[in-house]
C-alpha cells in the first residue's frame, strides 16, 4: 500500500493542496493512519481471524 505523493507539486494522489502546511500535515495523517490499517490486519491474520 502506498501514496502518490509529489512533493514539488504537492499532491497526494492527485489532490493538490496549496498550503505546504496541511500538505504535510494530510500526508502525515495519512501514512500513520494507513500504518495502523496494516497493524491491526496483521494481527488479525495473525489471530486467524477469530477476534
């Protein structure tokens, strides 16, 4: 899983966003939130699914 981003543009997978600001703080949002998705999917595979 990963994110389109361009840095000189900034855009996140084709969202352009005008303040370096909430660029950087969406893309951070982002990739934390999609670190937490992976996590808990493989715990859950780890679990066997049962919980």
């Amino acid at each position: 899983m990963s994110l389109d981003i361009d840095k000189e543009k900034m855009t996140i997978m084709g969202i352009a966003f005008e303040n370096r600001s909430v660029f950087k703080s969406v893309w951070y949002a982002l990739s934390t939130n999609m670190i937490r998705l992976v996590r808990n999917l493989v715990h859950f595979i780890i679990d066997d699914g049962t919980n």
